[in-house]
C-alpha cells in the first residue's frame, strides 16, 4: 500500500534536535569530493554554491565543495513494509522505490527516555529522520528506512545490542528485493550498531557507511574497534559542543577509508540544528553517496 506521509517540519526539527544532542551551527570540514552527482532527481531541490575555502579538523585551509539541498515539507510517497527479524519481531519501514542501483539503509537513533547527562530525548523512530531519508528519496535513490524494535510502530521491546538483528533483517530484505549495493546512514546509535554489525557479521557487507553523531561505544558495542575491519567509503558527522565530535574525528582517523567528516560547532540557545544546517547536511549526505558510489 502506498501512501503520502505528512510530518511537520517542526516536529521532525524537534525530534532530531533531541537526538543528536542539541542544537548546532557552522560546520568545519574536510571535505567530500565534488564529483558529479550519481543518483537522479524527481524535483530540482539541489543548489550548488562555488567553492569556499573552510578549515579542516585535521589540517591545513583546503578548498571544499559546498552542496546544499532543501528540505522538504512533505516526503515524497512512500510504501509500508512489514520486516520479520531472525528472532521473530516484526519491523515496521517506509520504504522508497528508486532508480538507483544502490538502495540506502537509513536508521533512527535510540529512544533515550532516563534523565542524565546525555539528557532525554523524545521518542525515536524513522519519522525523527524523515527529513533526510525523504530527501534523499526525492532525489532518485531507493530508501528504506526501518523502526527499530520497540520504537515507533514496530514490534518488540527495545534492546540496543538486538537492534543489531533489525538491521541485519532490513539490510536482507533490500538483498531479497534484488539490492547487490546497500548503504548504511546511521543517525546516533545506529551507526555504532550497524559499523559492528558489519565488522562482526560475514553476511551483512554495506558499500558505504556514514556515521552521524554516534558513539565510539554503545551498550556493550564498540565502532572504534569495529570501523578498523571496514575496508568501505566512510563519511563521519559530530556536534563540537558534546562527545560526538571527538568521536567523529576518532572514528575518521581509524577508518581504512574515510571519504570525508563534517564537524559542527554549538550556537546560542534558541537556534535549530535543522534551520540552521538541515540543507548543509543533506547536501553533504548526498555528496557522500555520490562519491561512494563513484
């Protein structure tokens, strides 16, 4: 069955600020290449600005290539799918059909409802990712983009080491779908989850990864140690003002092919991450894959 999700900007803005630990603004970067974009677009969103010069987190001034795509108010139409985990819980996922010959794994981060000093957030699930997932849809690419247990509309009872099975069950599912190329997008946790899974499991073998504000360790999963096996195109995203930066920075240093990190600095309170750089990011995540499948 296909439908037309609707979701309100703010909401969406709301639901990522709280994942990703806040809100942010400027980014430094060594960049990604400015090769031509791989993937076709069903609306011309995408704007390209000349060339700027902004200094790198691990060196000199180099000349970057800036890519920004608007957001979108309404997602493009999607189909909901039903996903059965090895384990027997069943997943909910919007997935889009594209014209891409690599599909793209997108995974929300997890619901983090204790107070503390990683603070609570509000509920997760792929509607807190949708304006990126959507984005990258409209652009031409396949997109599926599960709910992990416990969360959103799926099944089962939320478990960080398990989210492992579910994404080990989406990634099958886009092979059974014909899929041979799958990139991993993780926001928070899931990148850390799906680095190790990818490390640990000979089954489960993504054509790229970007880590998105995740963690060097998670409940027991530990990417840094993971990124290390990972001979694919890696692109990493922090927040200067919590740990993900320097996890970023870590995690790229490590990596056997890193294609770019993407480092952005805090702004004062009242700012959104998403008005103030949800173009800049998905410009970058597009980029990304473009040159990871170059």
């Amino acid at each position: 069955m296909r439908l037309r999700y609707i979701i309100g900007i703010t909401a969406a803005a709301a639901l990522l600020a709280t994942s990703c630990g806040g809100t942010t603004a400027p980014s430094t970067t060594e960049p990604l290449s400015a090769g031509a974009g791989a993937s076709s677009s069903t609306s011309s969103t995408t704007t390209t600005a000349a060339p700027q010069e902004s200094t790198t987190t691990a060196g000199p001034t180099t000349t970057v290539f800036d890519r920004f795509v608007d957001l979108l108010e309404e997602p493009p139409p999607f189909e909901e799918v039903a996903i059965t985990t090895e384990d027997d819980v069943e997943l909910y996922a919007k997935y889009w059909e594209g014209s891409s010959e690599t599909a793209v794994l997108f995974g929300h981060d997890f619901d983090n409802p204790t107070p503390g000093a990683l603070g609570q957030r509000a509920a997760q699930s792929s509607d807190a990712v949708i304006l990126f997932s959507g984005v990258v849809a409209d652009q031409g690419w396949t997109v599926l983009s599960p709910d992990f247990r416990g969360h959103g509309q799926s099944g089962g009872e939320y478990n960080v080491k398990e989210s492992q099975l579910d994404l080990k069950a989406a990634y099958n599912w886009l092979v059974a779908e014909g899929y041979t190329s799958i990139i991993m997008v993780g926001w928070v946790g899931s990148g850390t989850a799906a680095a190790v899974l990818d490390a640990s499991d000979v089954d489960v073998n993504f054509s790229g990864i970007a880590m998105i504000f995740s963690p060097l360790q998670d409940t027991g999963l530990d990417a840094q140690r993971a990124i290390t096996d990972l001979n694919i195109p890696s692109y990493f995203i922090g927040i200067d003002t919590g740990s993900s930066a320097r996890a970023a920075r870590f995690l790229e240093r490590a990596a056997v092919n890193p294609l770019g990190i993407t480092v952005f600095d805090g702004v004062p309170s009242g700012l959104q991450f998403i008005d103030v750089h949800g173009p800049e990011l998905a410009g970058r995540l597009l980029q990304f894959l473009d040159d990871a499948t170059a």
